[in-house]
C-alpha cells in the first residue's frame, strides 16, 4: 500500500480518463436531437470507461484469492476459508494449464499477425481502387479500422482466457472453503464480468474514437448531398471485417484444439481404459483443459466482438445513407446504435450486484436461478433505457430509403426504432431459454435422449440428430417474426437495431459464458488435484449450471448472428446499389447463387468435423502409446514416470494450427470470387443462401451436441433407472452416452459455434469490398453472365 491518498488503480484511471478526453476531437454540428453531439460524446466515452474500470475492479477482487494463503506465497500448504487443502499439486497443474494456454495463443496470434499485414495490404489496395482509379485516402482509413478491429478482438481473447485461466484454480480454492457455494460462484462470475466488461467497453471506444478521428478526413460528412457521411462509415466497416476475421480463427482454431483433447481424452480414458473424466492419469486432461480456454473463452469473445462490431457498423452505413437522420439528427442520431451498447454496459453493470451481492448464490439450487435472473433482469431493466435512448439521440422524426427501391423513402420515429431493438432484445432472451429446454436435463428433450441409450450408442445418435433438428423450429420461427417486424417497422436499419438490441446485454452474457469455462476447469483441477470428493461436487454442481448457460450462450449468440448477417447484407445491397429486381429469383445467376451459397455451411463444416476427427484420432493413439510404453501410469502405481502432458498439448496445438487455414480460405475467398467473376448481384443471392442455410445447421449442431452432453451427465448423476436399476457410471449405459457425448463435441464446440461466423464474415466482406466489385465491368464481374 503506497502513502499516497489515492490508490495505483485511482491514478490509472485518472490517467486514463484524461487522455481520452483530451484527444482533440473535431466539432460537430448542434442538430434536431434533445442530445447534442457533445453529450453523446460524453454519454459514450463515460460508459465506456466505467465498463473498463468497472472489469479492473473486478479482476482486483477475484486476485484477493491467494493459491498458497500467504502474502508473498512460497508455501504448499495452507489454510483456505477455513479448510487445510494441500495446494501443491493444485499449483503445479494450474501453471501446466497457464503455460499451454499462453503457448497456444502466442502460436495462433502470430499468425493472425501476419494475417493482419497480409490482408490489411489486400483491403489497402482493393478498397482504393474504385472507378477504374486509385483512391488511396480511403483504402487506407479502412485498412487502419481492419487492423484496429484485429487487433482488438485479439486482445478481447487474450484478455478472456488470460483471466479465465487466472481464475480456474482461484475457484477450485474456494470450493473448498467453508462458504463453497457463494465463494466459488462469485470468483467464476466476477471473472467472466472481467471479460464480458473489458470487452463492451473496449470495442465500443475504440469503434467510437476511430469515427472522430474519420471526421477530420470526411469534415463534410454532415453537409447534404456530400455522400461523405456513406464514405466514413464505409471505412468503419472495416473494423467489423478485421473483428470478424480474426474471431474466424479463434473459433476454428480454438474449436479444434479444445475437441480434438476432449475426445481424445474421453475415448482413450473413459471409453477404451474406463477411468473417470480429468483423471489425472490420463496425459490428454491438461490439454482438455487448456482447450477450455482457448476454444470457449478466447474464441467466443473474439466471436461476440465480431457481431458487436458488425451490427453497429451495419446500422451505421444504412443509417448514413438517410439525409434527414443526418441534417436532423447530426453526430449524435448517427450514434444511436452505440448509444444502445453504452447504455447495455451501465444496465449489465448494475445488475451483476445482484448476482454477487442482493441475491447471492447460497445453495445448489440457487445457481441456475442467479444466472436466469441475470439474463431476465437485464432485458427487462434495458426495454425502457432503450426508449430513453432512443428518445434523447434520435429526431423526433426522419426518412429512411427503403433498401430494395431507393426512390421510396418513409418516415422513422423514435418509438419504431425502440419496438425494433426490443424485438431484437427479447427475441435473444426467448431463443436462449428454448436453447435451454432443448439441451438441459431438466427437462424431457435430454431425458428422453438420455433413455434411449438403454438400446446402445446408435439410438442414441438418433434420437440426438432428432432433437437438434427439431430444435430448430421455435428459434428459426421467432427469428422470421423478429426480422418480419424489424424490416417493416424501419427496412434494414430496423434489422439493424434489432441485431444490436440483441447484443445490447452483451457484457452479462459473456460474463454468463466465461463462467461455465471457468468451473468446468476448476472442476477438472480439483480432480487432478485429487482433492476431497465435497470440492468435485460444488464444482460439478457450479459447472452443471454453467453447461445449461453455455447453451443458452449459443443459442443467444447464433440468433444474434443470423441478424447482424441479414444486417450487413442489406449494408451490402445498399452501398452496392441494387434493387428487388436486380436480385429476383427468377434470374437464373442469382437462383444458381443462392445454392451454392447453402452449400457452404456444409462444406465449411465438414472441414471443421474432419479436422477435429483427425486431430482426435492422433490424440487418442498418443494417450494409448503412453498408458502402453509408462510403466504403472495406467495402475495408478506409486512412483511412477508423469504422463507427458506437453505431448498431447503439442497434438492440439499443430493439429488447430494446421487445420484451421482451409475453412478460413473457404470463406474469405468465396464472396471475393463471386463479386470479381460473378458480379455484385451473384454475390447477393450467394450472401442470402449461406445465411439462411448456416443458422439451420448452426442450432441443430449445437442443440445435438449439447444435449447428448447433458444426457450422458444425466447418467453419471444416477437419476436413469432401468427395471428399478440405477444405471450410472460405468454402466453399459453409461458407455452408449459417452459415444453420443463425444460424436457432438466438434458439433457444439466447433462447426456449430464456428457456422455464426460463417454468416457474418461472408456478408461484412462483401461490405468492405462492395466498391470494389462495382469497379469490374459496372458490378457484373469479368465472366458478365447473362441475368
């Protein structure tokens, strides 16, 4: 503790908060809106400083947590809230855990460095040559706003798994204290707000200081008729194209990592030797959960970065094709759609209180429902921010040009903009709450999954294809209605807002999302750690809930994908100036498109599926070869070699790194080829199949992995009964629900999760080089296909 009054963390974010205020942002016009500019730069650079200091506080909280009891460390054995518990082997696997992890990241952000070098040239180049002539002031703003979006979203996944993997012993630890289920629960929560607020905060101001700075280049963005309002924002679309790609690579990549060690550690251990899951036994159980981290941390931050991203600069573009909203509105009804997630952050903020401190978690069954009601409170305490918001930032009225026929223009309100986010809102929260009766074993869609094992593993594949399938409905439905309202309440600006609305809790659903990680890693630890059975059982209990919240994640974040791709190809229609009978179904070029366009969720996900597989099946011989060639590693003998852990973490690690460059190739090339060769119209029609064809596919791979995963848990808890039997752990059962377990890892975990990037990137890459396309032969590609 230093003598100054002010403590280290309160000069930083003085420091911090100066600096950003002092940048010289240049002025901007008083218009129609009750906030003027300077307010809403005021309203958006506080709330995302406070979302900042707001994860520094937490991250201090959770370092409280001491490993070893003592102030400076140094001793293996200590006293934890109250329970003497042998830490050192703890430590030692806790630091094995840390050093894959960060070998991983360091290995997979080098070559997105050189990804950002190399594409960020191409964006320079393609982007600036517009009109058969080089315009290199633009080229070279989206170039800067591609690398700032890179790099970004590689420090929100290496912010994510920093902190997880900080925290995932930090849990274990106060498992086993006195207090175990508050204690534990609120250092997994406060870690994943660490993420979820450092996250919000530093996309939002890093999004907004990148449009001042636009401004001085553009200075008259705000003068009628200039088009430099459409100019600016289309070189802030590169920001959600270098988010976008590099979450491309964290899904994948991370994806592969974390199933190929899952289901070679659950094969090898489970199925083949029949020992317990993360026994420490088995070499693959670092790399497992190492994998934890780098797949569901890293990767689904750099994934909800990208949507955040995306939408807000999808709703900027079509939002500054509209005259009216900038001579009415001026800067600040343009920044409406961040105003949204500025004023998410302050609602997310105050409701994780009562996660942690109103309501806190005191028994099991208090777990689930804190989470539930986070995600409740949120969206109920956002629907009339979002009419203040709106209110306050948006003229009373403004036109907007419909997206198919640019000629027809109608008015916007405020009020219709607030029903587009609200749908937007409470459509997320019902398509996560139908994720969860379809995946949690609470409810009869697993039970009756988890039953059929009773006939072997093939009817339990079956009924699992059955239950993803059929899961799709609902959430594919309330999509339909969602984008239905949205478009005709205010066309694709509507769709927009609805996008954003859906991510306007963003902070509390990633900090919902890191938490399962995080649990399933300390439950892990205190298995390796060989700790007492009571430690297993508040962690498997924390890590249960976070399963069921985990689907609830997915589901949140494939639905709020399907909107922000659907966004961005009406930002996509717009700036490449087609209209409904440009992009008709009867033109053969664009029907052929669209089909093949459906068939790229496919292709990607078989890629990703066989990935994995491969990666699995060297992981499995390897933990063979082991248990083989190390004498008494599989007995358990006393003395024994230690497994060779870094091994199985250098399979995932080459095996992700290897496999995850063909299905981003897929993906980045496609709508380039389509636009040079095709034209800008074939890119469109091959935009809407992907997108159509991905969120299909999306939820019912997640929704199948998901739900043979809680049936086998269900199994292991000794609630199936066969003929007044008790069919648990080891059973035959049992065996038949473990094979379902591991056929859908690489389903949720992978080409599921990685498919909402599939939609997105496709559509925000057509966006960024939509002038470009326009450049060959007026839009219709060098091939120039009859329509």
């Amino acid at each position: 503790m230093a003598n100054s009054i002010a403590s280290p963390e309160a000069t930083d974010a003085f420091i911090i908060v100066s600096g950003i205020i002092s940048i010289p942002f240049p002025p901007v016009t008083m218009a129609n809106s009750i906030a003027s500019p300077e307010a809403t730069d005021a309203f958006i650079i506080v709330s995302g400083i406070i979302s900042i200091l707001f994860a520094i506080f937490q991250f201090k909280l959770v370092s409280r947590i001491s490993l070893t009891g003592a102030p400076g460390g140094g001793h293996s054995e200590t006293l934890v809230s109250g329970v003497n518990i042998d830490t050192s082997k703890l430590i030692g696997i806790y630091e094995a855990i840390r050093e894959g992890a960060d070998s991983f990241l360091k290995a997979e952000y080098t070559m997105c460095a050189y990804f950002i070098v190399a594409f960020g040239t191409v964006v320079l180049l393609l982007v600036s040559y517009t009109g058969g002539e080089f315009h290199i002031e633009e080229g070279g703003l989206t170039c800067v706003s591609f690398v700032a979006g890179g790099l970004t979203s590689m420090l929100s996944g290496w912010i994510g798994m920093k902190v997880a993997v900080f925290s995932n012993a930090r849990t274990t630890v106060m498992a086993a204290g006195s207090n175990p289920w508050t204690d534990a629960f609120n250092t997994a929560f406060r870690a994943g707000s660490v993420m979820g607020f450092a996250l919000v905060g530093l996309s939002m101001l890093v999004l907004f200081i990148l449009a001042h700075f636009f401004t001085l280049y553009f200075d008259k963005w705000d003068v009628a008729g200039s088009g430099e309002a459409l100019k600016l924002t289309e070189c802030l679309a590169g920001y959600g194209l270098g988010g976008s790609a590099i979450a491309l690579f964290g899904r994948v990549g991370g994806g592969i990592y974390t199933k190929a060690a899952d289901v070679g550690a659950d094969l090898a251990g489970k199925v083949v030797e029949n020992i317990p899951e993360d026994d420490p036994r088995n070499p693959a159980t670092i790399a497992d959960n190492v994998g934890d981290n780098v797949g569901d941390v890293a990767g689904m931050g750099s994934d909800l970065f990208g949507s955040f991203a995306e939408a807000t600069c999808a709703a900027l573009v079509v939002a500054s094709n509209s005259p009216t909203l900038i001579a009415a509105g001026g800067w600040s009804g343009l920044m409406f759609p961040v105003t949204i997630s500025a004023g998410g952050v302050i609602v997310c903020l105050l409701c994780s209180f009562v996660a942690t401190n109103i309501m806190p978690v005191k028994h099991e069954a208090d777990i689930e429902t804190v989470l539930k009601v986070q995600l409740g409170l949120t969206t109920l305490v956002l629907t009339p921010v979002i009419y203040a918001l709106a209110a306050l930032f948006l003229p009373s009225t403004f036109e907007l040009s419909r997206v198919a026929d640019p000629t027809i223009s109608f008015d916007f309100t405020p009020l219709k903009a607030w029903a587009c986010v609200i749908s937007g809102l409470w459509s997320g929260c019902t398509i996560g709450f139908i994720t969860e009766y379809y995946t949690s074993h609470s409810y009869s869609p697993v039970r009756e999954v988890a039953q059929s094992c009773e006939t072997g593993a093939a009817t339990n594949i079956i009924y699992g294809l059955a239950l993803g399938y059929r899961s799709a409905i609902l959430p594919v439905s309330l999509l339909a209605i969602v984008v239905y309202i949205s478009f005709w309440l205010g066309d694709m600006y509507g769709v927009a807002l609805a996008a954003l609305g859906m991510l306007s809790n963003l902070a509390t659903c990633l900090a919902i999302d890191v938490y399962g990680p995080i649990c399933d890693n300390a439950g892990g630890i205190a298995e390796m750690s060989e700790l007492p059975e009571n430690v297993r059982d508040v962690t498997d209990a924390l890590d249960a809930a976070g399963n069921t919240t985990a689907a609830i994640g997915k589901g949140f974040a494939i639905g709020s994908a399907c909107l922000v791709g659907l966004a961005l190809f009406g930002a996509f229609i717009t700036r490449a100036g087609l209209t409904a009978a440009s992009v008709s179904l009867v033109s053969p070029l664009i029907f052929a498109s669209l089909i093949f366009g459906a068939m790229i969720p496919y292709w990607f996900s078989a890629m990703t599926m066989k990935s994995v597989g491969k990666a699995a099946n060297e992981m499995v011989k390897e933990v063979a070869r082991q248990f083989r060639e190390i004498p008494g590693l599989l007995e358990g003998t006393p003395g024994h070699a230690p497994a060779d852990h870094a091994r199985c973490i250098a399979i995932s690690t080459d095996a992700s790194l290897r496999e995850m460059v063909p299905p981003a190739i897929l993906v980045m090339s496609t709508p380039l080829l389509f636009g040079i060769f095709l034209g800008v119209d074939s890119v469109a029609g091959m935009l809407a199949g992907a997108i159509v064809s991905s969120i299909q596919m999306a939820i019912s791979s997640s929704n199948t992995g998901g739900a043979w995963d809680n049936a086998k848990k269900y199994v292991e808890k000794g609630k199936l009964v066969v003929d007044g039997v008790v069919q648990g752990k080891g059973s035959e059962i049992h065996k038949a629900a473990v094979v379902g377990d591991t056929v859908g890892d690489p389903l949720k975990d992978t080409s599921g999760p990685a498919l909402n990037i599939v939609m997105k990137l496709m559509a925000i890459l057509s966006l960024v080089f939509a002038d470009f396309f326009m450049s060959i032969n007026s839009g219709k590609g060098l091939f120039d296909l009859p329509r």
